[in-house]
C-alpha cells in the first residue's frame, strides 16, 4: 500500500473518530434542525416530566438526531436553563399552586410551574449527544422573564439563534422536542414570524395536555407549519423542496 493511501486512511479514520469535525459537513446547506428542550427537567423523573417522554423517547431523539446530522443537517437545540428565584415557579408565588395562572400585571398571564430545569440542581442538563450540536441556546435565564420560545422571551429578548441562523445562511428549519404545546409551539410560531419554512416532526415531540397539545398543531399549521411523521419523512420533504 502506498504512503498516500495509507495517509488518506489515517485521515479519513480520524474524522471519523473526531464528531465536532465528522459532523461538520453540511450537505443540507439552507437547512437546520432545532432540538427543543429535550433535557433532564422535562423527561420521566424530572422536575416538569412531560408524558411520553421516558428513557425510550430520549433513545429516540439522540438516535434521529444523529441520524440527521450524518445526512449533513446543521444541528441546533435549546435548553430551559432557570435560576432558581424565575418567575415561572408556583414556589416563587405564595399562595399559588403549579399550573395555576396568574396576571402579573397589564394583563401579562404567566402559567405556574413546578421548578424545573434548575441552573443549580443539575435539573436543566441535555439529554442529547452534546457533539451533535453547532450551538445549543440557553434561555429562560432572566428571573423576570419566562421564554418558552427559543427566539426570544416573554419580555422581547433575543437568544442568539436568530443570528446564527442568519450567519449560517439557514432559512429552513426540522424541529422537534418538548414540548410541543409550549416551547416547540412557540419556537416555531416565531420562526415562522422571521420568515422560516418549518417542518414539525410528530414522533419526536411531546406536549403537556392532550387538548392544549391539539390546539397547538392547529395554531402552527395555520401560521404555515408542515407537519411529517418522522425524520425521513422531514428528509424527503427538505430534499423536495430544495
Ligand atoms: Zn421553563
């Protein structure tokens, strides 16, 4: 064997071996996938479990994500990171329970949670491979704010996902995660806003309540969401469509 093809197989193996660098290639250029808040918080023994997401759905996702990401998709995700004193939490406001809604003036509503994905407990962990991702946003960190959406909080605030979104020239978007009657509906409604094409893929996301999780899907379909079972049938429609 020859020293060049010997030094093309050292190489070759070495990218192989080394994900931030194998996963590099993006032979989906204009695409992106957004793994939404698929952490320790919101998955079967933690604090804001959503049902349906167990051990088996986590499998799931870091294996369909994987999966995606060899197909040459930029990854993306978002991680509900709160301190412990934010707003969201039923513990913050004496007298309230979890799931109670309250108005915190001029006619702001805010949903009470559990405390969940805490920056201090280790509740807020990612689920999924880290060195699948390109960048995974934080949000939900300002006490004051709740931020369902990946884009932006309640209060205005932008993530850096819009601008790494621009600067990667991406203008379509796979998302998927937890959960779809909150954070993923609210992330796509405003990729959608900024003008992003969005597929939603059904067997990778989760929603809190059957009927608010209905009326979510309804509400992104009629801002433009497209809705596939699973991610080869987002794959076919991305390739379609390109
Ligand atoms: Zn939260």
């Amino acid at each position: 064997m020859s020293k060049i093809v010997l030094c093309i197989l050292s190489i070759s193996l070495l990218l192989f071996f080394i994900p931030g660098i194998a996963i590099s290639a993006q032979t989906m250029p204009g695409w992106a996938v957004l793994v939404v808040d698929v952490q320790t918080c919101f998955v079967e023994g933690g604090g804001l479990a959503v049902a349906g997401a167990n051990a088996q759905y986590v499998k799931k996702v870091n294996r369909d994500t994987k999966w995606l990401s060899k197909k040459g998709y930029l990854i993306l995700g978002s991680r509900d990171y709160h301190p412990p004193d934010h707003i969201s939490f039923a513990s913050n406001h004496p007298g309230y329970e979890p799931y109670d809604v309250i108005d915190l003036g001029g006619g702001r509503l805010q949903v009470l949670w559990p405390d969940h994905c805490v920056q201090t407990t280790g509740d807020s962990r990612a689920l999924v491979d880290n060195n699948l991702f390109f960048e995974l946003i934080k949000k939900g960190q300002d006490p004051l704010w709740d931020s369902y959406s990946a884009f932006k909080d309640d209060g205005g605030a932008e993530t850096e996902l819009e601008a790494i979104l621009n600067a990667q020239e991406v203008n379509n978007l796979i998302v998927y995660g937890i959960a779809t009657d909150y954070c993923v509906k609210f992330s796509v409604l405003d990729a959608l806003a900024n003008g992003h094409r969005v597929i939603v893929v059904e067997n990778l996301s989760r929603g809190v309540a059957t009927d608010t999780t209905a009326t979510a899907i309804e509400e992104m379909r009629i801002a433009g969401a497209e809705f596939v079972a699973n991610v080869k049938a987002a794959h076919k429609k991305a390739k379609e469509l390109d």
